[in-house]
C-alpha cells in the first residue's frame, strides 16, 4: 500500500522529497487543492471514502500518516 500512496503523490506534487518530509501541511508544502486531488486518488485507488473529518492536518504531514488514513477507512 505504501508504494501505491508513493506513486499517486509522486503523480500529484513530484517535485516534493515524499520519503523524508514529515511537516508536508505544517510548512505549508501541501495545498489545500494538493489535498482534494490526493484524498480523490486515495478514495479510487483504494476504494475507501475519506471523510471530511479526516481532513486534519496530522493525517497527511507525512506518507505514514496517509497510509494510517487509509487503513482505518478501510476498516
């Protein structure tokens, strides 16, 4: 799962350091239309639906938050 939410970030903002960066919404190097395509792709390709509630900063500052984000919508 890790690799496919490495993939659709890459796809979206390739120009960010994924693997290492773990403040991409505190510093600000996320937007809020980087997050509506990511939370778009997550829901496709994962087949889950991240709510608005899950719209935190602290779920998408880093690749490990996301893939947590993932796996409990899925549950």
């Amino acid at each position: 799962m890790r690799e496919r939410v490495m993939e659709i970030l890459e796809d979206i903002r390739g120009d960010i350091d994924f693997e290492t960066c773990t403040t991409l919404i505190d510093d600000g190097i996320l937007e809020s239309l980087d997050i509506v395509s990511i939370v778009g792709e997550f829901n496709d390709a994962f087949d889950v639906e991240i709510s608005v509630e899950d719209l935190l900063p602290e779920n998408f500052n880093s690749v490990d938050a996301m893939v947590e984000l993932i796996t409990s919508a899925k549950e």
